[in-house]
C-alpha cells in the first residue's frame, strides 16, 4: 500500500480523494487545508487525520506520495518541500506560475528520484490518445499546420473578485484553459520553436483574459494555430479539439471520437482504411475501477501511483506527464503573455529541456511590438 496524502479540499481535491481511497493500493493517511468548515466535515465524517500545517503533515505522517490540489501559487512550495523528503508529487496544473520555479523542480525531483506528474488529464483520453499514436507511427506524413482548440462557458458575466479572476491566482483563460491545450500540442508535435501573433483579451474579467490566440512555428517548418475562448455560452462545457493536417490525411479529435481522413497515397495502419474513419472514446478508453467525472482522472491517478511505487522501491519511472514536460507548457505560457505585450520573439525550451534556436527571425515582430513606434510618435505629438 502506498501511504498518500492530499492538500488542498477544493472541488479537484474532493474529486481526487475519492479517487484515492477508491484505490486499491493507496493508503490515505491525511488531508491538509486551511481551517474551516470543508476540513472539519472531512474529518468528521472520513475518519482521516486532518491538518492545517502542510509541512508538520509530511514529517509526522511520513508519505511516500502526495497530491496537490491548492491553488497554483502554492505549487512550488509544496512541491519542493516533498520532494526534499523524498515524497513522489502529483500536482494540478498548471504546475508554477514560473518557469524558472518550474524547472528547479524538475531538476530536483531527477535528484531525489522521486516520481512527477502534472494533471493534464487529456494525456489519458482514449481519443487523444489515438491521435498520439497514429502520429508516433507516421500515419497521415509530415504534419504541416495543428489547430489546438478549447472553448467553454466559465465566464459569462462580470464577476467579483475569484481565483479565476486573477492571473497571480493561477486564474485566467491562459493557465486554466489554454494550458491543457499547449500541453497537448506539446505532446504531439514538441515544443514550439517561436511564438508569434499573440493575444490575450478580455470579454467579462477586468484583471485577466477571457479568450487567447497564438501562431506557434514548430519544428521542420510545420506550424499551428492556438484558439481558446472561456467566455463562449454556444459550449455547454469545456470543449477541446486537435485537427493535425499532413502530406496523407487529416486527423480530428476531441474527447468523444478521433475522426481520421486517408488520401490515397496513405497505407493505413491496422483497423483503418482510406477515407474517412471514425474511432470513439467507448471503444479507444480502457475500463477503469472507478468512475467520478471520468475515466482520465482515474487514469491518471493510477499511472501517478504505479510510478510512485516504483520511485519507493527505487525503481526508475517512465517520466510520462511529469515536472520537466509541464515546465515547457509554463515556458510556453510566458512566451505567449511576452508576445501579447509586445516583447521580442523568444525560443521555447526543446524536449530535452534546452532551448532551441529561434525559429522566427528576430524582425518578425507581434502587431503590438510593431504599434510601438506609432505610439511613441502619437505621445510626443500630444505633448507638444
């Protein structure tokens, strides 16, 4: 049995530690939060041994996993504090608000040994991934464009002031919504080489941005487009889509089915023919022993305990979805909020963690970097 704790009693908190006591191989030994009414209902009605000191937590109940549900500006401290004792993390996304914390993370977690993973739970989606494996294997050819997609009705009026409405919160179109959505191209196509055309804009928020849209040059000159939109009441909720075009076909997915076209020079693999097929996610999605929003979030939370398993037995892990693939999403995040104010274009981190070489010429500016000029003449003008 792997001795587990959980920190943070909110809805994705709530949602996880169902999960884990479902579990049969996990051992829930504590749930951290601030005091309040949640912690002493959990208490109260779980048996569990409830805390309000996270650290006092780990040295007292001495874990060998932990999960983390607080808020993201949390992240990096209660990361590292766990990895430090030698405790395999599980944390909600986005994993920091830094990339520089993020990194330090994934260096320290290599150096302790201990097992990683963010909850970008599309990763386990049947249909996605299908996609992840036709592209592996080559299916439709060199990819010239992706389309990367979410929408969804979070924010429809103006609101007070929440989490969602502060970026420094970890709130926000971008780190909410769009980061699942980066995270797959990611997994897809590697990371960006250059960010351009970005833009982050308000519908309803007065402190963060309600829709994102960013140009990503990817590698070997094939290119992809990120739309996403949380302010969109036509979606009756979160909605995400791929659309991958390449030299043999074209492949579509969201979470209910992956839709693959084969021209006719394609050989389709096994189970496929040319034209068009369609694979759903009842079909793609292996059972799971238990059911709570879907079969992704057990499924996630299975894989993060049989790597900590094999982290607790010292044992390598396989490193899927783990700190180092979610640092480069967080990199990806700051250069897309840096085009969208104008900055010079910047390279994204590559899989083995360096950066690679600016795909977009250092000319090749953002509208707004461009506007600049103009701005600075209108300014004297007025002065005058």
């Amino acid at each position: 049995m792997l001795k587990t704790v959980l920190v943070g009693a909110g809805k994705m908190g709530i949602s996880h530690l169902s999960t884990l006591r479902a579990h049969p191989e996990v051992e829930l030994i504590g749930v951290c939060d601030q005091p309040g009414f949640i912690l002493e209902v959990l208490g109260k009605y779980t048996g569990l041994p409830v805390f309000t000191d996270y650290e006092k937590m780990l040295d007292s109940e001495a874990p060998q996993a932990v999960v983390i549900a607080t808020p993201t500006p949390h992240h990096y401290s209660m990361a590292k504090a766990a990895i430090v004792r030698g405790i395999s993390v599980f944390c909600e996304k986005p994993l920091t608000l830094s990339y520089s914390q993020s990194q330090e993370l994934a260096v320290l977690a290599a150096q302790h040994q201990v097992a990683t993973q963010v909850g970008y739970h599309n990763r386990f989606v049947g249909s996605f991934q299908e996609v992840h494996r036709l592209v592996a294997a080559g299916a439709i050819g060199k990819i010239s464009h992706a389309m990367a997609e979410s929408y969804g009705p979070v924010v429809l009026r103006e609101k007070g002031k929440t989490w969602r409405s502060k970026r420094s919160a970890g709130g926000s179109c971008l780190y909410d919504y769009a980061a699942h959505t980066i995270d797959l191209l990611h997994w897809y196509l590697g990371t960006p080489q250059g960010v351009r055309g970005s833009t982050t804009s308000s519908i309803f928020s007065s402190d963060t941005d309600d829709e994102v849209y960013s140009n990503f040059q990817m590698a070997a000159q094939s290119t992809a487009h990120l739309s996403v939109n949380w302010s969109d009441e036509s979606y009756r909720k979160m909605t995400t889509r791929i659309t991958l075009w390449g030299q043999k076909g074209r492949i579509v997915a969201d979470r209910q089915e992956c839709k693959v076209y084969f021209n006719s020079s394609a050989q389709p693999p096994p189970g496929y023919q040319n034209g068009w097929n369609v694979r759903y996610t009842t079909e793609l999605t292996q059972p799971v022993w238990f059911y709570l929003r879907g079969e992704e979030y057990s499924a996630e939370i299975a894989h993060f305990i049989a790597q900590s398993q094999l982290a607790a037995q010292g044992q390598p892990v396989d490193g899927f979805n783990d700190f180092a693939s979610a640092g480069q999403v967080d990199h990806t995040i700051e250069l897309i909020l840096a085009d969208a104010a104008g900055e010079a274009p910047r390279s994204v981190p590559s899989a083995s963690g360096q950066p690679n070489p600016p795909a977009v010429p250092a000319k090749t500016l953002s509208v707004g970097r461009l506007l600049q000029p103009i701005r600075r003449l209108l300014t004297s003008v007025g002065e005058k």
